[in-house]
C-alpha cells in the first residue's frame, strides 16, 4: 500500500524539480555560446553577470551589466564595474 503523506511529498519534489527545469530552460536562450565567449574580444563589451561574484572587496551581483575589457586569461577577466 501506498503512503499518502510519500506520495503527497514525491509529488512536491517532482513538481519543484519541473519548475527549476522550466526556469533553466527559459534562461538557457540568454547565455552566449562557449566558443563565443572563450574568443579574444577585440573591442569592450557590455556583458551581463550569470552568478554572483566576490573577491578582494569587489563584487558582481547576478544579471549585474559590466563592460569585458580583456577575456585572454581563462579563469579572470578584466571588467570595469
């Protein structure tokens, strides 16, 4: 036999995990291509933050609009705020 209070709480998880997999797929069509943005930009550019960002007393909130000055090193770019 089934247990309703299981049940009523998979159900739950299930449908919170729908909503996060919708929310993904809607902003999944606002990320630029990889091989877009490991290329060495030419110009600065206006980018927009994907997560939070913190590091020595500078700091980046999520979808934050920053201009790309230099992405030639892989793991820290240079950014004016």
């Amino acid at each position: 036999m089934i247990n309703p209070s299981l049940l009523q709480e998979t159900t739950r998880q299930f449908l919170e995990l729908e909503s996060a997999a919708e929310r993904l797929w809607q902003t999944s069509g606002d990320v630029i291509p990889l091989r877009v943005r490991k290329g060495p930009i030419e110009e600065p550019v206006k980018v927009r933050a994907l997560a939070d960002y913190s590091l020595k007393g500078i700091s980046v909130r999520k979808n934050e609009e920053v201009t790309l000055l230099d992405n030639s090193q892989t793991t820290k770019w240079k950014v004016i705020l």
